[in-house]
C-alpha cells in the first residue's frame, strides 16, 4: 500500500430513513443536478448579451421543461443500464427493471432518453431543436458532477489498484488500494467539461450558432470518459470486450466523432445562413 493511501470516508449511502422510506445520497445527487442544470439552463436564456438575434427558449419554456427532462434522464438512464449492461439478468428477472433504488443507471441511456425528449418538446413548442440541444448540453455537466460524487460515496464503479499517493481503499474493493475513478470522472466529465463549455457558450457566444455546443459536450464527455475508463475498473458481469477496451469506451468513443460532425456542420450551416443574408 502506498505510504500516502487515503481510507475511505465511511459515508452511509442512506443521509435519513424513515421507517421503509430511505433518502439516499444517490437520489440527491439526481434532484440536485436537475435543479441547478434547471436554473442555470433559466439564467442562461434570460442573458439577453449571449444570444444576438438568435432566436432562443424562454425562461417559461424552461421551466415546463423540467418534468420532461426528468423523465428523459431516469427512465433513458434506466433502460440504458438494462439494455447495455445486465440484459441476461434483467431478462430473467424482469421485476427488478423497476428496483432503480439498488442502482443501475447509465449515462448513454439518459443521454438518449434526454435527445428523445428534446426532440418531441422542441416539436411541441415550435422551438430551434439545436438551440435546446445547446442549453441541455452546457447543464449536463452539472448533474455528472454530483452523479459521481454520488458514485464515490456508494463506493461504486471505482477504479483499477494502483500505487499513486492518493489511491483509495474502497470498503467493497479489497484490500488493495484503488483509484478513485469517480472523482476523476467528476473533475473531468463535470467540473473542467462545465468550465469549458461556459468559456464557450458566455465568452465565444457560441449559442448564436446553434448545435455548436451540443457537439462540444458529445466531444468533451467522450474524451473524459474514455481517458478514465483506463483507470476504472469494468463491470464484472462484462469486463473487458477485447484487450483494454471496455462498453465505457465502446459507447463514448462513437460520441467524439459523432459530436466533430455536429459541430462542423453546424459551423459551415452558420457561416452560409449570415453569407445569405
């Protein structure tokens, strides 16, 4: 063990319980994204500097949003796991589909279910679907911050043992020390990947070119989520599809390419919708 390994903080996953009811960090983590990514998505479309003569959502339009997104987010992230995941499991025992108490959410689902319901809402309110797209995008950091803190402190998805002075001991992980790979993933899926699309979004004013953004996330989230799934150890039921790759990095690195066509295409659409005018 390294001289420096940090024990973990024996945190209890449940902050309060009533009887059968259970408030769990995990939960919080979940409501505490969506509220914060809410209000910031609320001041964002109110900052009349940052949208030209772009047309863009109201703070209304954002608020009606919320439920929708919600939705979007816990059953895409749901079915994500299931289908993803632990489908031979869930096949044999479908109740425990519904059991999202015990974990098992994924973000590619909820990435698509929040793209689902994006497209629909845009639809229903004859809003720029490109322009949702972007405001989704330069929240979404916010909610992956807190789900990975939410992670560590469940003591889940850590990583691979190591010997770096600020390796962990996780409770459920062995003896052995381990990289926190949550934390990474907060720090980088979170943290820097929000810091870099407000850079974006509030200096470049890249909300005038719609679908910019959204395609800087898709860039961003697989680039940070490859880089960590070195260190992360894989599901047991899957472990590594073949050599070091892994269903993390399978389903993120179709992500960076998919998002540089986006931003490419949205840029060259720009340049020739001002050149027309």
């Amino acid at each position: 063990m390294p001289l420096l390994a940090i024990p973990f903080p024996m945190i209890d996953p449940v902050l309060i319980e009533f009887g059968p009811l259970a408030i769990r960090w995990y939960a919080l983590a979940y409501i505490a994204g969506i509220l914060l990514a809410w209000r910031y998505m609320v001041v964002t479309v109110r900052n009349t500097n940052l949208w030209g003569k772009t047309a863009h959502p109201t703070g209304t339009d954002i608020d009606d949003f919320v439920m929708w997104a919600t939705l979007g987010i816990v059953l895409g992230g749901r079915l994500g796991y299931v289908l993803f995941y632990n489908l031979p499991y869930y096949l044999a025992n479908p109740a425990e589909i519904l059991a999202v108490w015990e974990g098992g959410m994924a973000f590619h689902g909820g990435l698509l279910g929040m793209i689902v319901v994006l497209f629909i809402y845009s639809r229903a309110r004859g809003l720029s679907g490109w322009t949702m797209f972007d405001l989704a995008a330069i929240a979404a950091p916010i909610g992956l911050f807190f789900g990975r803190i939410a992670n560590f402190i469940n003591s889940e998805l850590w990583g691979r043992v190591t010997d770096v002075q600020w390796a962990v001991v996780f409770p459920n992980g062995g003896p052995e020390p381990r990289h926190p790979s949550q934390l990474y993933e907060a720090a980088l899926e979170g943290a820097l990947l929000f810091l870099v699309l407000r850079l974006l979004s509030h200096r470049f004013k890249l909300l005038q070119k719609p679908g910019v953004l959204a395609g800087s996330f898709a860039i961003g989230y697989g680039l940070a989520r490859t880089f960590v799934e070195f260190y992360r150890v894989p599901d047991a039921h899957i472990g590594y599809l073949s050599g070091f790759l892994t269903m993390g990095m399978l389903l993120s690195l179709p992500m960076v390419l998919i998002g540089i066509i986006i931003v490419v295409w949205a840029l060259k659409r720009n340049t020739e919708n001002k050149e027309a005018k």
